[in-house]
C-alpha cells in the first residue's frame, strides 16, 4: 500500500491526469466590470493537450477574449458565462476558423467554485465528420491536382479534363447560388458569365446582357462609375468590396435607386492567369431603407428631447428672473429644515451681515426660532395655511449682537411638489420699519402738541376770568391844565404815594403822561370827541413789593361836562398787561407750533363748530395750493370739495359730539388729485363743551398702492408658480416617456438587426465552403423573417409614439359603451367561435364614459383578446366585462378563468415588450398601450389575479357620462 495519504495522492494522481490526458482542460477565473457585469475570463491553467491545441503556455497573461475574440461571435463565450452564471454544465460543438486556430471543437464547462472547468478537443485528432473529410479531401485533392499539373506537363489533357469539369461545376453555381454573380473580361468590360439572380438585379435575363459590354447591356448603368470600378480590379488585381452601394435602375420606366453589398474580386485559372472579375452581389435596399428610417425616428426623438430642455431651461430663467427683479423681498426656504434655496437683491438687503444662501433658518437667523415668527414658519410648513403679517414686529440681532426691533408687511405661504406636499416655503416681505418709527414718532408728538395746546387754553380761559374780575383805574382831570380830581383804588394801586389831588397829571406823573399824551387830553378838551387806545405802554410808579416793570392799558378819553360845559377829561384805564403777555405767549407758542407742524408731512388744522378753519399747517399749502394763512376762517367744504365733504361729514358730526374718530378714506379731492388718508379728529372739550376739534391727516396712499402691487405681485406669482409647477409636472413625465421609448428603440431594435448580421456571417462562410443550396434558402429564410421582425418592432414604436402627451386630437365628447362593446364583439368573433368561450357584457349602470371613443375602443379590445388568448385549455372559457360607476368615476373590469398570473412580478406586467406567457402568440405591446392610453386620459388601471384561477382588471376614468352624475 502506498504510505502517502489520499489528499496528496488525489493531487498527485489529478496533475498526472491533467499532464497525459489527450483533451484540452482548461481552469478559467472570471473578469467583472464596474457594473458588476460578467465582461471577460483570465486563465488560470491549461495543460499540456490544451497548450498545444492553442499553441498558448500553461497560463497565458492575456485575457480570453483579448486572445480569441470571435469567441463572441461563435458563441462559445456565452455558453462559458451561462455555466458560470447558472452553474450548469454547457456543452457547445463550433468549427472555429479565427485567431489561428482551424478545426471542429468539441467542448464542455462547468463551474466550480469561483472558478470555471472547460474541456475541449479539436477534431483534428479525431475521425471528421463527412463534410468535414469532403471539404478536406477537396482541398487535398486541388493540392495534389495544381502539384501535378506542375510536376507533369504530359497530364496536361488530364488538367483540361479536370478543368472542364470544374467549370461545369462552376457554371452550376452561377446558376444556383442564392446571390448574383457576374464575370467580367477584357477592357470592355463584356460579360462572359451571369447568373439569373444577378440579371435580375439589372432587370434583364440572362441572355440579353450575356456576350455584351455592361454599359451596353445594362446602359441606365453609365456615368455611376461601375465599369470603372472593374477596370481598376482588373489592373490592380485587388478586390473591391462595396457596402450598401447605391445604383440607379430602370423599373417599371423610371430610374430608382437601390443598394447593394457586393465584392469584386480578380479570378485566375490554373496557370495564374488572370481570366476576369467577378461580382458576386446581394440587394439590401430593404434594410438601408429600414435603418435611415430609424435613424431619422431618433433624429425627431433627439429634436423633441432638445426642444423639451430648451423649453425647461427657459421657464426657469424667467422665474429666477421674476424672483430677482420683483420689487418685494422674496426667498424660497426648502424642507422642512427650511434652508435658504433662492432668494433676490432685495432680502440679502435685509440682512446686509449674514450668509444666508444655503443654510437653514435655525443658523442664519437663529434669533428668530424662539419668537412668534419661528411659530408662524413651522405652522405655515406643517399645515400650508398661508400667513400674512402687516407691520410685524420681528426682533433681529445687529451687528453688535444686540437685538433691534424692526417691522414688516409679509406673506409665508407653503410650496407643495408633484405630488401635492409640502416641500418648502415661499416669503415675500417688505421691510416697512422705518414708516412704522416714523409713525410712531408723529404720534408722540402729536400727543405732545394737543396737550400743550390744551394746556394754553385753560391758562388763558384762567386769564380771560381774572381780566373780568379786574375794576378799571379811572382818574377825572380838570382844566386845560388837567389837574388831578379823582382817582379810584385802582388808579391809587398803579400810582402809589402821597395824596395827589390838586396837581397836574404831567406834574405828578411826568413820565407815563409826557407830551403826546397831553396832546391828546387837550385835544379831547378843547374838542368834546373820546380818545381810545388799546394796550398802550405806559409806565407806573414802583412798588415795593414789585420791581419796576412795563405794563399795558386800554384807554378811553372821554371828555365830561357840568352845565353843558366841558370840565376836564375823564380817564379810563384798563390794564391789560397779563392779557398783552399772555398774547404775547401765545403767539410766540403759536409761531412754534407753526413751525413744528409746518415740517411735518402729516395735515393738522383745527375746525370751530362751524366747521372753519382755524389753524392749518403748512402741508395744506401741497394739497390745495393755498397758503395756509388763506384759509382761516374758511369753511371746509369750501377748500376740500363737495365729494370728500359729503364722505367725511359723518366723521365730522361724531367728532363735535365728543367722540374721537380715526378713519382712513379714499378722498377725490378735485378730478385729478385723489388721496388715501388715514384720519383722526380730537375734540376740544371746554368746561363740558365742544367748541371744535384738531384734525391730523397722514397721507398712505403710498402704503395703499404698495399693498395693491403686493397682492397683485402675489397673485400673479402664484399663478406663475402654479403653471411652472404644471409645465415642470407635464416635462418631466414627457421626459420619462421619451427616455423609455429611446432606450427601448435602441434596445428592441438591435436584436434584428443583431441577427442580420449573424445570417450574413453564415451566408458568407458558406459562400466561402461552396455550399450554396440547403443552407442558403435556410438563411435567406431566416434573413427574411429577421426583416419581418424588424419592420414590426417599427410598427409597435411607431404606435406607441402617438401616445406620448400633446399627440391626442380627438374631442372629449361621451363615448357610447354599449357601441363600442358590440363593435368589438363582432371583430373578436372569430376568436370567441375558435376558443368557444362564453362572453356576457352589462353596461346598463354606466352606458357612457367622457373619454376618446378611440381609446375606449382600444381598452375593451386589448382586455377582451387577453382574455379570450390567455384561456386555460382544461375548461370552457368564461369572460364577464361590466361597467358601473361608483363616487362619480366611470369603473370598466374584464373578469376571466383563464390562466391567471403570479402579481410579484406585476412591476413587469405593463412595460414593453414583455410577456407573463410566451408560449402564446403576441408582442408585448398591449397592455403597455392599454395602461398608456388610460393615464392619458387621466384613469389608472389595476388588476387582480391567482395562477390557475384567472385575472380581473379595471380601469377606472375620472369623466364618466351626465349617466352617472
């Protein structure tokens, strides 16, 4: 018994194997993309058999693929993946004649582990197959046969024997190929051979172009280059091959172009001379004619994406340009962090010191979330209540960090996405701070002017009482020269001192009756008329308990008579030196308080009972173009009209009766000039009675229009904002369609095409072999039905096209069920006849629905030829289609037993393309329509299903017919 153990005697005897085995084995590891896609193999072992098979070492450094690429295209790289994929074993027999190998294959894979095993063998070393020998012996035989016409000229007539017969040979293949070929000779270019394929390609026979030069047999053939082309193959003796080649032939009497894939080859006899050219050709004008039209279905598509862009592009730079030149503060805050996503010139301006573009609310203007206003935001972002806030008080910190009042007019209204929730919000504000301050600053002061107003007046009422309560001073002087008689208590208290009676008023009172007044008193006495003067300056005896002073009198000179004869003069003298004063006072207060209220830009005037002016501020003078001065004493309608007298009558009558009135007003004051005001009138209340009331007018007609420009900015920016979010909703859906259809386009379109170019693989290697009969119909067979493919995919795409939005032209008038069920009734009859299935309809409930009758039409086909298709073969098929309506939809379902469906998979039920049961005939297409159709018209579609049991589907439209309402 050996002593090794069975481990390494496994790997000893498996390397033994490997090394004497006549099969090729080879160990592969696979190779993965940055998708994760399976692309390629890098060889890990091969041993000795294989080595020499692939003439490669034991581990090649070069990929599969990079080493023998037609692995692709002979399948044997799928059939490898498959296995590794799957991990079942593949087998695959190939005659691989690329890459430096030539031989029939045999081979095997399977995965092991995370590797893959391949075994192959070449036939080479292995009995051939009776083609393969016949091929071979053929060859061997042309060998052996060229090898002897060199060694022995006496076989000569052998050769020409062999000669005659391979040209039978070759004459036989003109005749039966499946392509056309022509031969070529001389200068002229004449046609020594042609097949009937190829004369038919020229619209002639045989026999009418055989033996002639190509321009005179085939003469709608000049000036298009062909015969050229052949002359340089026969100089240069260098094949031409031409790929899709165009050329002009006469059909039916009009020339049209057709195009051609053809090689133009020099061929030689047995002693390399050159005998000709020929042409072996096939038309192809079906697929070039295929594929422009493809490219020019993406050219449209391509136009149609652009167009989309563009339309995007520019609807956003409008709103960005909307947002940036509004006159308002606008900012968007997004999520419910609320970061600042977008925001113009004007609400940076608010905030000069922060960075505010993309951060959240809670760090730019973290001050904000513990006020009212953090409030507003998240409620206006949780409930989409919109909030309009006018002269808010809203507490920001400075640029020192201390936090300042200021106020705004604002809108938070809540921003919605497509599908209708809140996604952010949208804040238009005007920063009114400065009105407000101002406002309030007016109003202090105001406050300020109406009580030391009212203060004046009762000090001058107190006067008024205490001039009523003062006796006159009265003096009697007699004579010319006005000696002393009488003087009261009064007069005595102005003139304090010793008696003086007896002596002259200028003697004992030199200075208050100096020369003019004399004049006067002789005047009056020499004459009889009184003399009146009104606070006259004059100057009175000191007092001890009064320092010297000026004081003021009103007088009356009045002369008086004993026995009709004038006596003396009698003296009256009123003092009125705390009246001039209080004057004085008041008018200097009243001057002051002109010139306070002139400056302001607010009109304050003061009406009496009568409703006059009594005091108006110089503002009037902007409104009325008078001087103010001009309307005291004049009535207010007189100076603002018929029109706002009558609108501010009422006011008027509360204010007189006591009661203060604020109000703000529309004022046409004349055709031309008209205000919005905000108005208070005060009343002046004296000892219980009104006798008038101040009147402040403030001019807010610029905050008026203001907010109407708001409101109306705010309209119109949700109206804009309402409409983009429509436009964006319908671009991104057409998007979303266009993306699919190109993918698909470009997906489903391959595959034909894809086969195309693997039958013309085989058509040329058999062309190659010599084998032209079987195989050749099989692939133009095969060739032919790939087109047929191809032109139905076109058709399928085609259809679908019209369903992509803004393609719909059809009214949206009611569409009759119970028509459209019996139209399709009659068309599906044959297929009901065929699978004998039992169909009942009921429609009574809902007869008419408001969509395209068009569409209705295709949705009742494509559900009932489902049905009546997918039937299970072990009962008698039964379909039921209602329609009803229910909480004013239109409801449509098509109920069978047929073969049911497994709804895990329904992501893949509606898309394009593909299929839940191949077995039966179709395309992949219907449902796709079916459901695209149905949104289009605003329904949605549902289905219900068991495997083995049946399915049931239902559309659901949103518009059914004046039936339902």
């Amino acid at each position: 018994m050996p002593t090794l153990p069975l481990p390494e005697r496994s790997v000893a005897l498996l390397d033994t194997l490997l090394d004497i085995s006549l099969t090729a084995v080879a160990l592969l590891r696979p190779l993965y993309s940055d998708d994760n896609r399976l692309t390629d193999f890098a060889w890990v072992y091969l041993n000795p058999a294989g080595q020499q098979m692939l003439r490669q070492p034991e581990v090649p450094t070069a990929s599969l693929l990079t080493l023998f690429p037609t692995a692709v295209e002979d399948g044997v790289f799928a059939k490898c993946r498959q296995a590794f994929l799957t991990g079942e074993a593949q087998r695959n027999e190939t005659l691989y004649q690329a890459d430096g190998l030539d031989g029939y294959f045999l081979l095997t894979t399977q995965r092991s582990g995370d590797l893959l095993v391949v075994n192959f063998t070449d036939t080479n070393y292995h009995p051939r197959t009776p083609v393969e020998q016949a091929l071979r012996a053929s060859q061997a035989r042309e060998r052996e046969a060229q090898a002897e016409t060199e060694r022995l000229n006496q076989e000569l007539t052998v050769a020409v024997q062999v000669a005659e017969r391979e040209r039978a040979q070759l004459q036989a293949l003109l005749t039966q190929a499946p392509v056309g070929i022509a031969l070529f000779q001389g200068e002229a270019v004449r046609v020594a051979a042609v097949n009937e394929r190829m004369a038919a390609l020229w619209g002639r026979t045989p026999e009418q172009v055989l033996g002639q030069a190509l321009l005179e047999g085939v003469p709608e053939l000049r000036g298009q280059g062909f015969d050229e082309m052949i002359r340089a193959v026969l100089h240069t003796r260098e094949a031409y091959i031409g790929t899709e080649a165009p050329a002009f032939i006469l059909q039916d009497g009009e020339m049209v172009a057709r195009y051609y894939n053809f090689v133009c080859q020099p061929i030689y006899d047995s002693q390399g001379e050159l005998l000709g050219v020929v042409n072996v050709g096939t038309e192809v004008t079906e697929q070039v004619e295929a594929r422009r039209q493809l490219e020019q279905l993406t050219q449209q598509l391509d136009a149609r994406v652009q167009e989309r862009t563009q339309q995007l592009a520019q609807q956003t730079h409008r709103l960005a340009r909307l947002v940036q030149e509004a006159p308002a503060a606008i900012a968007l805050l997004d999520g419910p962090e609320l970061v600042f996503q977008l925001l113009n010139a004007n609400y940076q301006a608010l905030f000069p010191d922060r960075a505010l573009l993309g951060r959240p609310v809670r760090e730019a203007l973290p001050e904000l979330l513990h006020t009212r206003l953090g409030e507003v935001l998240r409620n206006v972002y949780q409930t989409g209540v919109t909030f309009e806030g006018y002269e808010f008080p809203i507490p920001f910190a400075g640029p020192d960090g201390q936090p300042q009042a200021r106020y705004f007019d604002f809108i938070y209204q809540a921003r919605y996405d497509e599908s209708g929730a809140i996604d952010g919000l949208v804040l238009f504000g005007f920063d009114e701070t400065e009105r407000v301050l101002r406002r309030q600053h007016t109003e202090a002061l105001q406050a300020q002017l109406l009580a030391a107003a009212e203060q004046r007046a009762r000090q001058r009422q107190d006067l008024y009482r205490i001039f009523e309560q003062d006796p006159a001073a009265i003096v009697l002087l007699r004579e010319p020269d006005h000696q002393i008689d009488y003087f009261n208590p009064t007069f005595a208290g102005l003139f304090p001192g010793e008696s003086l009676r007896g002596r002259t008023v200028a003697a004992a009172y030199p200075d208050a009756f100096g020369r003019g007044v004399m004049g006067r008193l002789d005047h009056v006495y020499q004459t009889g008329e009184t003399r009146q003067g009104l606070e006259v300056a004059l100057p009175v005896a000191p007092h001890p308990d009064r320092p010297q002073q000026q004081r003021y009198f009103n007088f009356t000179y009045q002369a008086y008579r004993e026995q009709n004869r004038i006596v003396g003069v009698a003296v009256f003298l009123y003092e009125v030196t705390e009246l001039v004063q209080a004057r004085q006072a008041v008018e200097a207060g009243r001057r002051q308080l002109q010139l306070v209220t002139d400056a302001l830009p607010v009109l304050i005037g003061y009406l009496d009972r009568e409703r006059r002016y009594q005091f108006a501020n110089e503002a009037y003078r902007g409104w009325f173009h008078r001087a103010p001065s001009t309307l005291l004493g004049q009535p207010v309608r007189a100076i603002v009209g018929d029109a706002a007298y009558a609108a501010t009558s009422g006011y008027m009558e509360q204010a007189l009766a006591g009661e203060r009135v604020d109000f703000e007003a529309t004022m046409r004051y004349r055709a031309d000039f008209t205000k919005h005001i905000r108005t208070s009138y005060i009343p002046d209340v004296h000892d219980g009675a009104v006798v008038g009331f101040y009147t402040l007018v403030l001019d807010v007609t610029d905050q008026v229009e203001a907010r109407q420009r708001v409101e109306e900015s705010r309209q119109q920016t949700e109206a804009l904002a309402a409409e983009l979010q429509q436009v964006n909703a319908q671009l991104l859906r057409t998007n979303a369609d266009l993306d699919t259809f190109v993918y698909t386009a470009s997906h489903d379109l391959k595959a034909p095409l894809t086969n195309l170019e693997g039958l013309l693989a085989v058509l040329q290697e058999e062309t190659a072999a010599g084998h032209w009969n079987d195989t050749a119909r099989h692939v133009l067979r095969l060739m032919q039905e790939a087109v047929g493919r191809f032109r139905a995919t076109l058709g399928y795409l085609t259809e679908i096209t019209h369903l992509l939005p803004g393609t719909e032209t059809e009214p949206l008038d009611a569409a009759e069920v119970t028509s459209i069920v019996t139209d399709v009734e009659l068309d599906l009859a044959p297929l009901v006849a065929a699978a004998r299935a039992q169909v009942t309809v009921d429609v009574a409930e809902c007869p008419a629905v408001r969509v395209p009758a068009k569409t209705l039409r295709a949705v009742v086909y494509n559900l009932l030829s489902n049905a009546l298709k997918y039937c299970a073969p072990d009962r008698v098929p039964t379909v039921h289609l209602r329609c009803w309506c229910e909480a004013q939809e239109a409801k449509l379902a098509v109920r069978d037993n047929g073969l049911g469906m497994d709804l895990t998979r329904q992501t893949e039920l509606f898309s394009l393309f593909r299929r839940y049961h191949p077995h039966v005939e179709g395309a992949g297409v219907g449902l796709y329509m079916v459901k695209r159709m149905v949104e289009h018209a605003g329904g949605r579609i549902e289905v219900r299903s068991q495997p083995g049991e049946g399915s049931t589907f239902t559309v659901t439209f949103p518009h059914p017919g004046q039936e339902c309402s």
